[in-house]
C-alpha cells in the first residue's frame, strides 16, 4: 500500500528554541475514501506564530492544542487526488488545516476551494490566515482613521507587511517596527512605510518620538518586547492597540509584564485582543474586504519558502530569531 | 466688604502622603455678580480619587491639571444666593465643579439644578460622580450580561459599592475585593455582594479561585495593587476589563507594571479605560438609567463627611490608607 510521511507532536515545548525531540516524523498508508470524503495532496503548507500557542499545554487558550501523538496543526494548499465528496472533485484546488503531512483526508468541514488564478505562495501569504488576520484586525479592530497614525511591530512578518500597507492605502502614517536593516529597507522602500524602526536599538524612544511626531493613535501588536512599553508611552488620548500576537513571549518561561494601566486611564485607551478562530465566520467578508486592495497592485508581500516536510520544524525557529524574510512557507 | 476662605493648589504631589504644604489657604473677598452669573454657596463638597490626577503635572492626561496657584479642583453642591442669570434664581440648589470654597462665581457652563428632594450627602454619593462613573463604566464600557460573573476592586468606595449593587441588580454574581474585614461584612451583608475579598490576604489566588468558580467575565478596577495580576490570571474568553481608577498608583514614583498581554490574545479580552469628562454631554441619559435602582430601593451607600474646608487636605489621603467608610464629603 503507498504511503506518505507525517509530523506528530509527541513533547510540548518548554521554552527556548524548538528541537526535533518534540516530533516523532512518521509513515502512514494512504486511507481509503469514504463516501463523503476526499483526498488532498498537499503542495504546500503555512508556519505561522500562532503554532506555539497550538503546541502549548494551555487549556485556556482560544483553541485546544494539538493533542501528543496526533499530527501538528497547520494550513495549507492543495490538489484533491480522489473524492467521493459531491461538492469537491480531482483537481481542484483547495486551502484548509491539512496539518503536516503530505496527504488529508477531509469531509469537507473548513476546506475552500481556490479559484484565484495565482500561485500557492501568494494565496498562503496573503488570502489565507494572514491577510484575513490583517484585515480583521486593522479594520475591524482597530477602526484606522484617515490622518492617524499606526505602529506595526513584527512589520516585515506575514501579517504587519499586510497591515501597514493597508493603512497606508488608508491614508494613515505608518511606523513599522522590525529587527535587521535589510527589512527596514524592505518596508520603507518597498512597501512604501513612512519610517521603519528597529527593536534592538538603544535610543528606541528618541527614534518613536522623531518617526510619530504627533504620537501613536493606533498600535498593532505582534511581538511584544521592551519596545512594548516605549510605543504604549506615546499613544494619544482614545489610541487602541490591537493585540495579534507576541511572539517574544511564546518560548518565555515567564511573560514579561505589561505596561502599567495608569496611560490607560488618562489617555481613555482600548487594548483589545483576537484570535482567527472567532471569526472564521467571517472569513467571505474578510476576503471581500482584502482583494480590491490586492487588485489594486497595494499589497505587495514576499515568501520565504522551505524545501520539505521535515524542514518545518527548524523553519519555526525562524520566528524566534527573526531571519525569515517574508512568509513562512513548506514547499512538499 | 465680605470674605470667604479658598485653598489655592501650590505644589504638585510628588510621592507619598500629601501634606499641607502643596496648599495655601487664602481669604477671597466675595465677587461681584455681573449680568449671566450668579453666585453659590457651597454647603457639601466631595473628594473623589481623580483629584491625584488632576494635580499631577502630566499634561497628556484626560484634562489638564490644576494651574498652580488656582483652587483645587472639586465638586460639590449648594445654594444660589445671588443672581444675574436668566436661568438662576436665589435658592436653587445646583451642583458642578466648584472647587475647594466656600463661595462658588457661575456663569452657568457645567452647573446643574438638583430637584430630586433628597440630602446633599445623598446626591453627592449617588446622583453625582459616583453615580454617573458607575452607571458609565459598568454599562456602556463594560456591557455586563445576566449570569456573568463581576469582581470590582474599591468595592466598598464610592464608585465601586454601586458598580456592584447595579450588577447584583442585574443578575450577575458579584465579588468585592477591600481593605478590611468591616468593608467586607458592609459589602455582603448590607449591599449583597455574593463574596468579598481582603487585598491584603497571603492567599488572594485560592479565594478568587473559590469566590469566582466559574472564572471572571468582568473586572471593574479602581484599586490597581498586587490582586490586579491576580484577577486577571482568572478573566474568561471574551473578558471585559474596565479600568477607572488606580488608586495604589497615584502617589507611586513609578507605577505597577501590568499583567502580560499573553492573555489577551488567548483570551480575546478587553481592557478599556474611561473617564467622566468624556461623558458630561450624557449626564442626561446616565442620571435616567441610574434612577430606577435608585427609586427601587436597590443603591445603597453610606458617607463619611469631614467637617470644614480645611479637613479635605488630610481628607484626601483617606483615599490610600482606605481609611475612608463610604463616599467622602467636606461640609463646609
């Protein structure tokens, strides 16, 4: 019988880079398909930040983790190879939480199909989880106004490039945050930021006061980070802070605190947190809302791709130490 | 001709007990009323903790501080006794920002009539400040739902024992966090808080965990301190913070830094601060949602009135002994 290979979560991480001790990389037969059922081929899959909370034991958290022993969680695209489903058929191409491995077995619950004429890349990096991400969170959050001005932290990542360039579209000032000169480049210069700021300098406030001169009305939160509390000193009276993610703190034995609440109170600020799963809903909305502006030649995004089922654990990393340029991707 | 007595701000707090020195007390010679002013008699003045903030320097806060050399700012209530106004006649009762004196000159901006026939420590605690904070903050901010569990610090002051006794009201499961054993007993056995906590308790995390069972929906924060990290640990999905006050940080050099915003992801939560100034255009429709608990019985408070101008300056540090019993009030 063929097989194909998968990942399993088998350890949880308990802070620090990730290690292949946590997966146990496995073969398995290709299953019979059910009526109802269908089968698809992955091309390729999505890291995204959000893993370390799905490998984390954290019962509180917006979604279960991944169970020990079952395949790690992620998205992707595909081809179906086989269906006795009457809504899907051989060939067509479709996105969904295949996890990693190479062959998913679906009924169709959460699987769409694509019908955009372009490549996986650009469909991973920007009509799937992190352009809806952005959109939900900047619009639907945040509520940008034409004239203020947003920070985005983690602005070269998947979701902020998206972010920032939505609000430039907008008509916001935009100050993206990021860790290394060459994306600081890249988001000044190519995807058109008002200034760029990088975290691991020492003068970081000197440099928010010089790049929002008028203060912060809006900050998108993806990271985390001593910079945290440096932005959260410059918002304006009625700011919100969208907070999406803070990957500085996943592979924390112990969070770093916040900024004190006192700003809250004298400045009337909102903090509010999401999580994609809530609005999965929405996901038609979502994408309605997304693609005048990709039509529009205004998002532009790059991909990082990696070779290889077994290269996505190491690729996770790559958040942490922040040398992915672009989107995150698994070639199969 | 005739004087009354004022207490000027001199000096900005800068840490710890206030004491007399950042005030002078001064002799004023009674105004002349001109043509759309009147004069009032204050007769009950009320000090509340956003009086930290005003006389703090910090010029980005929600209204601009006390100038040196002006009277403190306050609120209070009392009697026409001359008048030059269309709308104002000798012998209304009117209430509005009339500092810390005994003579009060109006052109009318921000002085309202006082029909209800009730005591002035009663429309002091209730149909003012307090009253409008609590109706503000606990429905338009915090949005509470029937069955949902609230804990409010400052639970026994003035803002907080009615933010309570308007959710018991509504059906939620109530929790007060205190100073001392007789708030406690106060809160439970005369307001109908379902369970009190002492902040100073060594075991803050095993009584949240036994008063709030089923975890918190809404936190209603006065206080900031230690328990803050706490209750937060606690906050279901889609939790609701609403921050009012933080009294633990007024006369702090350096304020408490926050929970991490690790749970604000995980769990979707809100965290939004208020202030009334923002509000004062819906005293209205603030004043008719607070009067129905009021008439039915359903607000109960208790004040402790000082006696004379000059008891507000050692009145005010109440505030972070917690020495205060119910609403404080200055009868002049």
């Amino acid at each position: 019988m063929a097989t194909f290979t998968a990942i399993n979560l088998i350890k949880r991480p308990t802070g620090g880079p990730l290690d292949s001790s946590l997966f146990e990389v496995v073969k398995k037969t290709i299953p019979t398909v059910e009526a109802g059922q269908f089968l698809v081929k992955q091309q390729h899959m999505s890291l995204d930040p959000a893993m370390f909370g799905w490998m984390s034991a954290d019962m509180n958290s917006y979604i279960p983790p991944v169970a020990l022993g079952d395949v790690m969680r992620s998205s992707g695209i595909g081809e179906v190879t086989m269906s006795h489903h009457p809504d899907f058929e051989v060939g067509d191409r479709v996105t969904g939480m295949m996890g990693w491995q190479e062959y998913f077995l679906s009924d169709g619950q959460g699987v769409n199909k694509v019908t955009a004429p372009l490549p996986n890349e650009n469909i991973l990096s920007v009509f799937a989880l992190p352009g809806l991400t952005a959109v939900q969170g900047l619009f639907n959050v945040g509520k940008p106004k034409k004239g203020e001005t947003l920070i985005v932290t983690g602005a070269a990542g998947s979701v902020g490039s998206i972010v920032g360039q939505l609000a430039k579209a907008e008509g916001l000032r935009v100050i993206g945050v990021v860790g290394n000169q060459e994306k600081a480049d890249w988001i000044v210069n190519e995807l058109g930021f008002d200034a760029a700021i990088n975290y691991k300098s020492d003068d970081l406030d000197a440099q928010l006061a010089k790049a929002a001169p008028d203060g912060i009305d809006l900050f998108f939160e993806n990271t985390g980070g001593p910079i945290q509390h440096f932005i959260f000193d410059r918002i304006n009276a009625h700011g919100r802070v969208v907070v999406c993610g803070l990957i500085s703190a996943y592979d924390a034995d112990v969070p770093d605190l916040g900024p004190s609440w006192l700003n809250i109170i004298k400045r009337r600020i909102t903090i509010q947190g999401f999580t994609m799963p809530d609005h999965f809903h929405q996901v038609p909305e979502l994408l309605e809302k997304l693609t005048p502006y990709v039509m529009a030649g205004q998002i532009k995004h790059r991909s990082h791709v990696l070779q290889g089922l077994e290269s996505a654990i190491e690729g996770l990393n790559l958040f942490s130490t922040g040398e992915n340029k672009g989107k995150l991707i698994v070639q199969l």
